[in-house]
C-alpha cells in the first residue's frame, strides 16, 4: 500500500502566509493519488482561500469542472486566456 503524502502544520503555516501576500494565485491540481477525500479537500481550501483551480492535463476530474472556483484545463489546446492567466500567476 503506497502511502499519501500529507502537508504538515508547519508547511500549511507557510502556504498561508505565502499565499496572504499573493496578489494573483493559481492552484494547478494534478497528478496521480487523488481519491475522493484529496479533491474534497482541495475545493475546500480553493473556496476558502478564494483561490482559482486549473487542472493538470489528464486530471480533469480533479476538481469539478462546474465549480465557481474552476478556470479550465492545462491541455494542448489551452486558451489563450487561460496561458496568459498562469503566466500572471504568483
């Protein structure tokens, strides 16, 4: 069994304050090991924070495409707007 990788209090503490001086923050979720309990957590914290979400290319199910916070997918044919979003990300 492979175990999942956990952010400590310690790195959190640090996302945060980096977050809090962010003025234009992106989270591209991606990657393989999400389960139900990842994602969840992720919408969580992406509504929380306010923070918008891309997805990683073949990771569509990532994050509800629906959702409010939701900008789109990191594939070959990403938009325009979208690259010059993640371009202006910090």
């Amino acid at each position: 069994r492979a175990l999942k990788p956990r952010t400590s209090q310690h790195d959190m503490g640090t996302i945060l304050n980096i977050l809090e001086s962010a003025q234009k923050p992106v989270i591209v979720a991606g990657d393989g090991g999400w389960d139900d309990t990842a994602c969840a957590d992720l919408q969580i914290f992406a509504e929380n924070n306010n923070i918008p979400v891309a997805c990683a290319f073949r990771r569509q199910d990532t994050f509800p495409n629906t959702h409010q916070n939701y900008i789109g997918d990191l594939e070959m044919g990403t938009s325009a707007a979208l690259l010059k979003r993640m371009k202006e990300a910090d």
